[in-house]
C-alpha cells in the first residue's frame, strides 16, 4: 500500500497526496503539539511538512513506510523550529536589554499606568466606604490614624477596612496574569498595598 502511494505521489498525482495527508495530518499535528505547545505553530509544521514532501515528491526513497518516514521529518521540523525559537529569544532579549539601557524607566512608567488602571478598575468593586478608605490611603497617602480622624471612624475599622480593600485588589488581579510582571517589578508606592 505505501509503495503504492508513494509511486502515485511521484507521478504528480494530486489525489494521491491528498490520501496522504488525510491519513497522517492529525495524528502528527497531535504530537508536533505536544512538542511545542502552540496550536497555530504546530500546524503551520505540519503544513510546512506536507509542502516538502510535494515539492521533493521525486527525492523521496524508493523504499518507504510512511508513518515512520513522517515522524522522523517531523522530529527535524519540531527540532529547527525550537532552535529558531531560541534564536529570536535570545535576539529579543538582546534588543530588550539594548532598550532598557537607553530608556530604563520607559518600562516602569508603562507598567505603572496599566498598574494604576487595574486598581482603579478593582476599586470599582469594591464598596463605598471600603473604597473612600483605600482612596486615602492609596491615592492621597494618608496614614491609618489620619483616615480614621477624617472619617471619623476606630482606627480598628480603617485597618479592617484596608485589609478587605487590599484583598479585593489582590482578588482583581489575581484574574490579570498581565499584572504579574507589573507586580513583580515592585513599583514604589504600591509594594504597601500588596
């Protein structure tokens, strides 16, 4: 049977090919994607894969078994794509640390926006006496014995109140695994809330 196909396939045999990717292209995307892990990359090899063999139908050995032939030009994909990969890391990298040292607060300042954005937006949530607790503490700096004070509230309250604030943010947040990296550049100002 693979003798078959693979003399059809020589001879340009469009059906041929047709049979041949049918039989194999999900099975291979299966296992390119366990290997790399992105939907879109895997099948772009697989894609990629089944273009080579047309285009060197006539450099095909006279002798095949497909499935191990597939798998063993598979592996050779997976392994170029994964050495490529590393290639634009490391380049990407180099371009990252190129940029931080001629503009080392751009990124801070970016990340401190989207930072302010996300407790805005947590704030939202939060009820309105707990947010006019955390608004003074967070935006005007205040100390807990001054919320209390100006609030006319037990300092007791206003820790609570914060505490509860703090686990709302927490609570936002932990839904925006963007917010991870703004987080863990441990912005000044923010580190009290978290």
């Amino acid at each position: 049977m693979d003798g078959m196909l693979l003399h059809r396939l020589r001879a340009g045999e469009i059906g041929a090919f047709t049979e041949l990717y049918n039989r194999y292209w999900e099975a291979l995307y299966r296992s390119s994607l366990k290997r790399i892990a992105n939907a879109d990359d895997a099948k772009d090899l697989i894609q990629d894969l089944f273009v080579t063999i047309w285009t060197r139908k006539d450099q095909l050995p006279q002798a095949i078994d497909w499935e191990d032939y597939l798998y063993a030009a598979l592996r050779y994909k997976v392994i170029n794509y994964i050495q490529a990969d590393e290639v634009r890391i490391r380049y990407a990298n180099a371009k990252l640390a190129e940029s931080d040292a001629l503009h080392p607060q751009a990124d801070s300042i970016v990340a401190l926006g989207e930072l302010e954005h996300l407790i805005d937006r947590a704030m939202d949530r939060m009820p309105q006496r707990i947010r006019e607790v955390f608004r003074l503490s967070y935006a005007e700096g205040c100390s807990p014995q001054e919320i209390a004070q100006r609030l006319s509230l037990s300092l007791q309250t206003v820790k609570n109140y914060l505490a509860d604030a703090k686990a709302i943010v927490r609570r936002f947040l932990h839904d925006y695994p963007a917010a991870v990296p703004l987080l863990l550049l441990g912005l000044a100002g923010f580190e009290r809330f978290f």
